[in-house]
C-alpha cells in the first residue's frame, strides 16, 4: 500500500458501513457534519489575486491551522483514520485530534485522498503528526512513512505569501516548502500549504 501525506487536502465521505469490533458506530449530526464541511480542502480562488486580497482571506488574527493530507493507493478493510499530534518533539507524547473517525473506504484498489483540517494551532510552533489506520476487526497500525512528521506552522505573513503564489504560480509553479521520502513504500512527505513539513 502506497501512502503519501501532505498538506492540504480533502475529507472523505462517511460511508454506511459496520463498526469494526470495539468501535463505538459513529452517526453524524446535523452539527457534526457542517464541522466536517469547515474542516474539508480549500477551494483556492481562481487567479491572479493581490497581495490585499489574500490579506483579506488571510486576516492578522487568523489562528494557524495544519493541513493533513494523505492518499492511498489501495486499502484493505479500513474503517477509518486518526490523527495524533506531538508538541513535545517527534518522541514526545501524541494526542489524538480529530474528534470523530475519519472514514475509510473498506477494501478498494481506488487510489483515495484524505484530510484533516488542524485548528488551531499556534504560528511558529513546530508539531509532529501521525496517522492511525483502524480496520474493520478493529485493530490499528500508523500508516507507515507519517510517524514524526515534522510541521512548522507558518507565520501570518508566511502563509499569506505562499497563498499568494499558489494561486498566482510562481514560475509556473505551485510551492513546497519541505519534502522527505522514506524508503520502505515510497512513502512521500511534503508541505503544500499552512505548513512546512520535513522527517
């Protein structure tokens, strides 16, 4: 199973499906599931923009956010996903952050992207990320390559000017702040947003 994580990137969808063993089901309410719309992938304005209208989408007082993304290949009988954060340093102590499972798609060879909107967090803090995959039996692994992923969250101003050339392009290009590959998959992980990430 080929996983990447990066930041940002898109919710899934919550799928009818049986709770693993030691799973408590989770139903959605009306409040849950617009928190689930406010937590999903930002739709970037079409360009060009100026430097006044990101300031407008990125105003001075905004809390810094940590964009979660990650895609698999395939999976096998996957209920859903975690995502635990350290702020004491990759062997820190991790806690969980996402209130409620990010829904897996069971078992498909459809390749997937995921997210998770981290919010709020404090600019300039350095954090470390981990994501926990839950099966349908109710047993769970860290998805491989994301144990440690290091995430420095940008400043106001930072962030704005990333924002700036990801929609205007900068040469041509979108911009990355940090990329690492771990070995064992082809595991890949890099920043693309709020964030800068390296392992």
């Amino acid at each position: 199973m080929k996983h990447l994580l990066f930041a940002p990137a898109a919710i899934g969808c919550f799928l009818a499906m049986t709770a693993p063993a030691g799973v408590v089901a989770q139903y959605l309410s009306p409040e849950v599931e617009t928190q689930m719309k406010l937590h999903s992938c930002p739709e970037y304005p079409a360009g060009p923009v100026t430097e006044a209208d990101v300031a407008g989408l990125i105003p001075d007082n905004m809390p810094g956010h940590v964009m979660v993304k990650w895609k698999l290949e395939s999976q096998e009988n996957t209920y859903g996903f975690n995502i635990y954060r350290s702020t004491t340093g990759p062997n820190g102590k991790y806690i969980k952050v996402n209130p409620w499972m990010i829904p897996g798609d069971g078992t498909t060879n459809v390749p997937k992207v995921y997210c998770f909107n981290d919010t709020p967090t404090t600019r300039g803090m350095t954090l470390h990320y981990y994501i926990e995959e839950v099966t349908m039996d109710g047993t769970s692994a860290i998805v491989e390559g994301t144990m440690g992923t290091k995430v420095t969250v940008k400043s106001v101003a930072n962030e704005r000017a990333w924002l700036l050339r990801k929609i205007n392009g900068a040469a041509g290009n979108a911009v990355t702040t940090g990329t690492a590959t771990a070995a064992a998959d082809k595991t890949t992980t890099a920043a693309d947003g709020v964030s800068s990430a390296t392992k």
